[in-house]
C-alpha cells in the first residue's frame, strides 16, 4: 500500500497503480487526498500503468459535494474551488504525458466524476444498470468548473458537447461509447478479465490514444473549428435555451474555450461559476437538488426493490415496466382488460429493440428481459411484488385499493398516480401517491398516515433509476432545527 487514508487508497501490484474512491462524493478532503496519492505516483520510477477507479458497488464518483459547494458565498472562495479543481485535474493530464491512465468506471459516474475521468487517457465502463455517465449541471444548478466545457468539445466536438451538458440525461454505458465518452465497454462478467488484459496490452506497448472520439465526420470537425461554423452552432443552441441563465453562462464557456484557447476556457467557466451563484440565478434548482442528496446518502442502505408490479397498461405503466425491465428487476404487469394488456406487452416488447438501439443492453440482454417479464389479466403474480404502482384510471386505482389492496403481503408498498385511491386503503401507511414532473423528477404526495419505511423504499427504487424525488420529508435538516432551537 503506498498511500491510505479515509477516502481512497493507493496500491501498487505488477507495477500498475490503482486509486481506489472508496468515497463516491467527490469534495476537498477527496480533492486533497487525490493530490497526495498523484504526488506519490509522480514521484516513483516503477508504475507503468495509474488506474482510478470507485471502491464502492454501484460508484464511480459524483459530485462536487452540494453541501460543501453551499458554504461557498463569496468570489474569492468560489475561484479557488474552481482554480484548485483545474490544477489538480491538469496534474492528471500531465501524469498521463509519462504514464498511461485509465478511469475503470463500474458504477455511477456524474458531473465531477465525469471531469475527472475525461482527464485520463482511457475511460472504460462495464455495461450494468448501475452504470450511468453524464452531467446534470442545469438540473443542480451547479455549473461544471474543473474543466468540463474544454475537455469535452476537444473529445466530442462542440456540437455533442453542448447537448450533453444542456440536456442533462445521463447515459448507459452502450450508449456512451457509441457517442464517444467510453473507449471501450465490457459486460458484467467477463470485465475483470478484459481490464486486466487492456492493462497488460497497455503494459507491452504503451501508447497515447485518438485525440478526437467523436461522432461527427473530418467536415462537420473542421466546420465547428472556423469561426463562422462556431457562430452557426452557439445561436442555435442560445435561441432554445435563451430563457435560462445558467445555460447561456455554460455556452459562453464553451464559445470562448473554442475561440480563444484552453487557458482562456478555464477562466471563462470560472467566471460562469462566481456569475451564477452570486447572483443567485442558481438557487432555484440548487437548494432541492442539495436536500435530495443529502436523503439519497440515508437511502444508499435500503435495498432496492427488485419484485416490480404494475396494475394498468396506461403509457405510465409501460414507461414504469420498461424502467424495471432496463434497471434490473423482474415485472408483472395486469390489466383486466385483456386487448389493453396484449397491446401494452406489444408496446413493452418494441421497448426491448428500442433499448437495444440506445445502448442499455445487447440482444442476449434482451432476451434475459423477456423471460423477466410477464402479463396476466386475472392478477396471478401480483401478489409476490415488493413495489407495485397502479397506472390505470382512477376509478380502476380507487378499485383496486379497495378490494385487492388488503391481499397483499405486508412488506409490499403501493404507489398511484391518483391520491384519492389512498384513503379506501387498508393499510394506508404503506400506499402514497406520486406524479412525473419531468423526464428527471418525481413529486412525491404522501397521506398523514404513510410511512417514512414506505417513502425510503420507493425513493431508493426512483433513485436507482436515475430520478430525483421532491416530496420527500427532510429529517436530517428537521431535526437539525429542533435540536437548534432546544438549545
């Protein structure tokens, strides 16, 4: 072991170097951490290979830490956390001029997590429902300052670059290597096996790799490089999000990196960082995503639910079945009405080939996630679900709470997207509403009588697959307000 502290550990075995994140949120402790064990690769003469890689199920890294980001309220503080973000990622880069690195992402990797792995040689990504890469700035209301804006248009171009960090959806891993991000991919089981492999090819002949991943051909490249090409492509982009200031700020870093150079890019996203948090255009989106991550940290000990029932082919009941399906559980779906019920397992069935194209899973996947999902019409199987979410009408919901609802198992949560089905409920504390806001964002409507057991179950589901929740009954800042004023 050549380095260990609390948040990673740095080993080194055959002469390939492993940085192991055994903490997934990336902050300055971490940042501190990093630059230590950096420092010691730096300076040994035997390490052939740095691998960074997350020491906990299910992680890469994500980031920056919002609570510690809150605490940041004046300009001087703010460009240091960027400045000390740049330097440390640019010391990367520099260690991969000498050695190769390689981000080995198993696991969730978001927004910092991101910016840190594209500052290594070779990104590679195991292909599991876990696995989802990305950046969400505009749904954090934190913008990207760790060199994000510059690296990506130089890896991508600036057109995919842009989408990427306007749209805020995150990726599987299929699907990120066809856009670029990812070198290469590997399944669950084999991946232990080719990263040692790459490793020992890269052990053999060391190499650099392609400066530019992208999708777009030499023209469009060339295109978005000439200054009128660059005009072209920002006014585009500027016209349909010219109503959102964190977006615009976001472009301006990436116009003015395109135009002017890296070290330039780098103080214009510093500057978008100060502009947006003191003028306070961030805090609409700030504040809630900070309280949801503060409960997802208390959800990471609940199991997710993996028995997914739903009751009511509506087009919210397919998306529910196909969100299962793609995250790794097993589906029943019911419907009375027979023809509802064939045409929406047809409808599921086109989702399958869809998610093949999208990169979440190969055709062998798919034909595991046939077997994992069933139709009845009578509600055989219903009953051995862990989360059941009723996607019907509402006169079908407020039916199936009042007559099914009492047969269930008493571990089992059920979730509608009408709030008057709850109250015929027999056991009310399990059932609670819930509505879409958007592709990223669920309301949570809970009754009186819900339990906080009922809402962590179904927020870990949604965390899990990849949505943020707004509803959810915040204890840890609650008791930090009663404590505060008992003393």
């Amino acid at each position: 072991m050549l380095f260990q502290s609390e948040r990673l550990r740095l080993e080194s075995i055959d002469q390939i170097a492993t940085v192991w994140l055994d903490r997934h949120v990336m902050d300055s402790a971490l940042a501190a951490d990093l630059s230590q064990a950096l420092r010691i690769v730096c300076q040994s003469s035997c390490i052939d290979v740095l691998v960074l890689r997350g020491g906990k199920a299910d992680h890469f890294l994500i980031g920056p830490d919002l609570d510690e980001c809150a605490r940041l309220q004046d300009e001087i503080s703010l460009r240091d956390f960027s400045m000390h973000g740049q330097y440390l990622l640019q010391r990367l880069e520099q260690i991969s001029e000498i050695i190769p690195t390689v981000a080995y992402i198993d696991g969730r990797c978001t927004n910092a997590g991101m910016e840190l792995a594209l500052a290594c040689d070779y990104r590679l990504a195991v292909a599991r429902p876990e696995t989802l890469i990305g950046f969400d700035p505009l749904v954090r209301g934190w913008l990207p300052c760790w060199g994000a804006t510059q690296r990506l248009p130089r890896l991508l171009g600036l057109r995919a670059a842009s989408s990427l960090l306007t749209n805020s959806q995150f990726l599987p891993a299929r699907a990120a290597r066809k856009l670029g991000l990812i070198d290469h991919v590997f399944g669950p089981r084999p991946a232990k096996a080719e990263l040692n492999w790459f490793l020992a090819e890269l052990q053999d002949h060391p190499r650099r790799p392609r400066r530019f991943r992208g999708q777009s051909g030499w023209f469009r490249r060339l295109w978005e490089q000439s200054p009128r090409g660059r005009t072209s492509l920002f006014d585009s982009v500027r016209a349909s999000l010219f109503h959102d200031p964190l977006a615009l700020a976001l472009l301006d870093a990436l116009k003015r990196g395109a135009r002017f150079g890296l070290a330039e890019g780098f103080r214009a996203e510093r500057n978008a960082l100060v502009q947006t948090v003191l003028s306070g255009t961030h805090r609409e989106r700030f504040e809630p995503a900070r309280t949801w991550e503060e409960q997802t940290m208390r959800l990471q000990a609940i199991a997710v639910p993996s028995q997914i029932g739903v009751v009511g082919l509506s087009s919210i009941g397919i998306d529910l079945a196909a969100c299962a399906l793609r995250f790794g559980g097993k589906v029943t779906v019911y419907d009375a009405d027979e023809p509802r019920l064939q045409r929406g397992l047809a409808k599921l069935q086109q989702g399958l080939e869809t998610n093949i194209a999208s990169g979440w899973w190969t055709i062998a996947d798919r034909d595991q996630k046939r077997q994992l999902l069933r139709g009845s019409a009578t509600g055989e199987g219903i009953e051995s679900a862990d989360l059941i979410f009723l996607a019907g009408s509402p006169k079908e919901q407020r039916r199936f709470v009042a007559e099914s609802e009492c047969l269930l198992p008493e571990q089992c949560i059920v979730a509608s997207t009408e709030p008057a089905a709850n109250p015929a409920a027999h056991h009310p504390e399990r059932c609670l509403a819930w509505r879409v806001i958007d592709s990223r964002h669920v309301d949570f409507i809970t009754g009186t009588a819900t339990s906080e057991t009922a809402c962590n179950k179904l927020a870990r589901w949604f965390d899990h697959c990849g949505y943020q929740i707004r509803g959810l009954p915040a204890r840890k800042r609650r008791e930090e307000k009663v404590a505060a004023f008992a003393a």
